[in-house]
C-alpha cells in the first residue's frame, strides 16, 4: 500500500479561514491527504489567505517566493493559494509564480478534489467563480474523528454593508445564510466528535436568516435551536455589525444560559463624520444605545471592538471622539491598526492622514484600550468563573482554558480532563491572562 499523501495548510486572518481550512483539509482527505506538521514534508501545500490587512497581496508572494527552493527539491510537490487573496488575484498569482498549480477562491473549495485530480494530471487548476451551488451543501459529511472542546462553525457568509475600506464584498461576495438544518446537523457532529463549546462565524453573523422549517430564522432563533442540543455547553458568534443587533438577540443575551457573555461588537471609530464617510450607515450614538440595551439584558457582559485610526480626512477632533466612546464603553478586549489603503475600495482614492500622525494616535488609543483590559482583568480577581479547560499548561499540575467572558485562564493543581467545565476562582491576572484554583 503507498503511504499517504501529505497536505500542509497555513492559514492567515480571521476564525473563518480557520474554519475553511477546516473544511478544505476534509475535502482533500477524500483524496488520500493526512495532516502535515511542515512545509518541508508536505505532497501539497496550501496557504488560505486574507486580504484584510495592509500589502496582503504582496505578503503571500513573498511567501511562496520562500517555497522555490522546496519546490526545486521536490518537483511533484503541489502548491496552492485559496482564500480572498486568491479571489482577488485570480490568474496573476500563476502568471507572477508561475510555481503555482491551483488557485481557488473562498466560495469554491468545495471543488478542491476535483482541481487536485488536474493538477496531478499536470494541468494548472484555477477556480475563483461565485458558484451557484451551495458549497457546504457539495462538501462531505465531517469525519468522525475525536475533536478538541471547541470549534468553530460557519453559519453565513459575504457582506452587503460595502464600508468604504472594506474588500469583504468583493471577495467574500453577497451575503448568504445557510439552512439552519444543515447547522445543527453539523453542530451534533461536532457534539458527537467532543466539542462542548461552539463559536458562530459570518462576516455579518448577526445577520444571519437561514432557512427555517417556518421560514427564515434570525441568529436568535438559530442560538435558541442550537441551546436544544444535548452536549453542547456553550455558545459564541462573532463578527457582529451594530445595526443587526436586534432586539431578540439582545434579550437571548439575558436569558440563554448557553449563550456567553461575551460580545465582540466593532464600532471603527467614536467620529460620526468618520462613520458616515466609512459606509458605516451607524452613528455612534446609536452604536451606545445598542450598548446600553446589551447591558441592560447582560449587566457583566465583556464587550469587544475594532477601531481603525488614522483613517481619511480623520482630524485631531475625530480622534478624540473615539477616545471618548472608548472611555463611555470601557471594552474588556479589541482591536486597533492604522488604516491602510485596499486598492479598488473608495477610501483608498481619498487624501490619506500623515502616517506618523497615524501612528501616534494609533499608540494612544492601544495605551486606553490597555488600561481598560487591565482594569477589567483585575476586577476579576476574587470571583468565581466557568473555565472551559482545553489543554495542559507548562506548569506541572496546570491546565488552561477560556473563561466564560473569553479570557484565558491557567489553572493550578487541576486533576480534571481536558474538555472538561470547571468552576474556577481567579486568584490572579496577568497581561493576556487569569491565574486561578478549582472551586474543590
């Protein structure tokens, strides 16, 4: 018998990529594929790409730049470029590295045994289409390989909401929402295979209106599906948009015992001139009163935010808009950059911010949200948490795993399992983590 052939994926950017590597390292296990630990000993190497943040492009051939002398040394090793940077380059990644046998966007992986057939028959695969079959739909029933205790679990995808420095739309397509059958069936799977914690993903996930047997359902109502399900002890979404955040989500917030209070919640900035030249189509105003509503329906809810600074024609006054929202909100986490220009987006047509300027707001703003994070982990210090524990620490005796608001807590003198839900009481905070003890 030939020894398996051996696949090597990296993946760059958001959960969703995650999850698609996922999904195309399952597809191409129906070619005979295993996991590779190395670039150096794969039969395929795959990068799922991001077009997210600045010189994306140009970052992944530098990167299969690295791969020519692998290449040279194993003239039948397969190379592939999938996700939105391969939607959004299409031929001219085979024509700049012509090492390149397969290219495929985000909505067509499912076609991944097929193209693999081709590029073994010598042949150059390329599929960057927004096919009108639903890829999950084509793609295979889950192994039923032992998981650890969380996963993630794609429920909608694209964007209609076009922000101005945004390429989702472009290489995610329109917004789509799978059938919430094909989710829970999934979400059993994942259940039956050990995962006791399930994150929800779309680009605009709080969108979500899959198919229901009684009609489109909301994220809600899909959440409230997805509480029935034996097994399955905790649930997330993310990436949420302010103005889908409606009323029955909000009150499942207070009400779904398996629903965690955690909430990442993206604002980009506290300047309602900024907002309107981003396409946000919110103003921060409104954004507070979603928090508020949040608040009052979850009062120990850990919210998250993204924030974009430096972004065109953003003065010293909008600035310190979004410094004020930052101090009204108080986030427990987020995530901040310096704008960056997207080519084929309407803010990279627009006069840009000095970009020490940029910069210097940029170390400010990450200074406030710091002390906020610091401040809300240090408040933790003395309650009592539940501690999904998902691997082994360092230490002997130790385990880690996430708290119920998402932070990572290391637990001393744990004698219990991975997988396993553990009331924790947190004896201590550091940077990026809680220290704690079991609750005997």
């Amino acid at each position: 018998m030939s020894a398996p052939k051996k696949l090597f994926i990296k993946t760059y950017g958001c959960q969703m990529n995650v999850y698609d590597s996922e999904r195309m390292a399952e597809a191409l296990g129906e070619k005979g594929y295993v996991e590779a630990k190395t670039a150096d000993d794969a039969d395929m190497i795959l990068l799922n790409t991001c077009h997210i943040r600045e010189k994306a492009a140009e970052k992944i051939y530098s990167e299969l730049g690295r791969f020519k002398g692998l290449k040279a040394a194993k003239p039948d090793l397969k190379i592939g470029v999938a996700g939105c940077v391969a939607q959004a380059e299409g031929q001219e990644i085979m024509r700049r590295q012509p090492m390149v046998d397969l290219v495929v966007g985000p909505q067509s992986y499912h076609r991944l045994p097929e193209m693999e057939t081709k590029i073994r028959q010598g042949e150059k695969a390329l599929d960057t289409d927004f096919p009108e079959e639903d890829k999950f739909e084509k793609l295979k029933s889950r192994p039923k390989a032992k998981r650890g205790p969380t996963a993630f679990l794609t429920v909608q995808e694209g964007c209609d909401k076009f922000c101005a420095f945004c390429v989702v739309p472009y290489t995610r397509g329109a917004e789509v929402s799978r059938p919430a059958d094909r989710i829970l069936t999934e979400a059993r799977d994942l259940v039956e295979r050990g995962v006791r914690e399930i994150t929800l993903l779309g680009q605009n996930v709080n969108a979500y209106h899959g198919a229901g047997e009684n009609g489109d359902l909301t994220l809600a109502q899909l959440i409230w599906q997805l509480d029935k399900v034996d097994g399955l002890e905790r649930i997330r979404f993310t990436t949420s948009h302010p103005n889908d955040m409606m009323d029955d989500l909000i009150e499942a917030h207070g009400t779904c015992t398996k629903l965690m209070p955690y909430l990442h919640l993206p604002v980009q900035s506290g300047s309602d001139k900024i907002l309107k030249r981003m396409n946000r189509s919110h103003t921060a105003e409104s954004y507070l009163r979603v928090v508020e509503k949040i608040r009052a329906a979850r009062p120990d809810i850990l919210l998250s935010g993204d924030f974009i600074v430096g972004f065109p024609e953003e003065t010293e006054a909008d600035f310190q808009a979004t410094l004020d929202l930052i101090e009204e909100v108080n986030y427990g986490t987020a995530y901040s950059f310096k704008y960056s220009t997207r080519p084929g987006t309407p803010a990279a047509e627009r006069p840009q911010v000095d970009d020490a300027e940029a910069s210097e707001r940029l170390q400010r703003l990450q200074a406030l949200l710091s002390r906020q994070q610091r401040e809300i982990q240090e408040s933790m210090v003395g309650r009592e948490v539940g501690v999904l524990l998902e691997k082994p620490g360092r230490l002997p005796g130790q385990m880690v795993g996430k708290s119920d608001y998402l932070h990572s807590v290391h637990v001393s003198d744990c004698n219990r399992e991975v997988g396993d839900l553990a009331r924790v009481r947190i004896m201590a905070s550091s940077t990026n983590s809680l220290a704690g003890e079991l609750i005997r």
